[in-house]
C-alpha cells in the first residue's frame, strides 16, 4: 500500500536527519518503526503526511508511493484525500475548538455528511468518555483523553492508512 523507497529527508536546508530509508506497509498490514529518541521516526512519518514543509523539512531524495500514486509533490491536504492521515505525537489537539469540533474538523475534506455522522457515532462509540465531554473545550481534556481524541480525529478522514505517532 504504501512504499517509501531510499528516502532522504533535511531541515532548513542543513540538517540531515534520514537518510536511505526503505519500508513496505502492505495491504490491511501493521508495520512499527522502531528507533531511539531523534533517530527520524516522526520525521519520516511527516514526510509522508507533508506537515514536513510546514517546518522547513525537504524531501531531497526518494520516492513516496501510496498505491502506486507518487505523493512526493503532493499537499497535505492532497495526501489526506489519497487516504493517508497522521496522528501526531504529544496529541497536537485544537485547544480552543470542543471535542466535537476537532472531531469534526477531522473530515475537513470530506463532503458525505450521513457517513460523517455514522463516523462520528463510531467514535463516540470506541472513546465513550469523549460523548460525555463532546461540548468541552479540548484543552480542558486530561493528557488520555486529549490522545483519544487525536486518534479520533485521525479516524474521521476515513484514511485507508493511519499513522499513529
Ligand atoms: N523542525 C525541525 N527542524 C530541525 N530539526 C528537526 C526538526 N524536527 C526534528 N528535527 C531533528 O531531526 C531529528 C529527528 O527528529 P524526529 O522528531 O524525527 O525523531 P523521532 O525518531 O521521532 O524521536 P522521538 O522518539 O523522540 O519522537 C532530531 O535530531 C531532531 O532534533
Ligand atoms: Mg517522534
């Protein structure tokens, strides 16, 4: 499904941080990259998702495929409607929207409305806690919930591939 081929990744212009990675995720398949602090996990992982240009990160050598589709050129926004969502580490919800509203921020590009519904439901379903708070501001959210709630808002682009950092 997806395939990183010999990736190189640096900030600012300077900071080489990976550099020669290869991974495969396959079809209905769970792949875990393991690698002490700073070794570029979650740098690959924006990569992926593109929030990478948003922090000065270029993707100097490689190919990123999803499906045979090159996402290398693609935006974030593109690479969410391919199917592919990041959640991100340290939570990174929107304090000052409710847990409803990240949730459903997390369909952000999507426009078929009873799906979101039912989607939303499901959620509600898998975190219970998040319903019972669904009108309360995320910052007011302890640190597990605030991590149900990104996973959640992950859910809600339908992605075909979750990125759990
Ligand atoms: N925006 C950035 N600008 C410059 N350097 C960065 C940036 N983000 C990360 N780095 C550097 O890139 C390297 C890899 O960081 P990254 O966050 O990808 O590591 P990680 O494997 O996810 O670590 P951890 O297990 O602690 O989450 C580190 O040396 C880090 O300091
Ligand atoms: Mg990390």
């Amino acid at each position: 499904m997806l395939k990183i081929n010999n990736l190189e990744v640096v900030y600012n212009d300077v900071a080489l941080v990976v550099r020669g990675i290869s991974l495969e995720v396959p079809d209905a398949g769970i792949v875990a990259l393991l690698g002490s602090n700073g070794a570029g996990k979650t740098t690959i992982l924006k990569a992926v998702s593109k929030v990478l240009y948003s922090e000065e990160g270029e993707i100097e050598d490689g190919t990123i495929s999803f499906n045979e589709h090159l996402l290398n050129e693609l935006s974030p926004e593109q690479v969410v409607r391919k199917g592919v969502c990041q959640v991100p580490e340290g939570r990174q919800v929107f304090d000052e929207l409710t847990v409803d509203e990240n949730l459903r921020i997390g369909a952000y590009t999507r426009r078929d409305s009873t799906n979101i519904r039912k989607d939303l439901k499901s959620i509600y379903g898998y975190f219970p806690i998040l319903r019972g708070r669904k009108d309360t501001l995320s910052v007011y959210l302890s640190g597990g919930e605030q991590q149900m709630l990104a996973i959640g808002r992950g859910l809600m682009s339908r992605p075909k591939l979750l990125m759990l950092d």
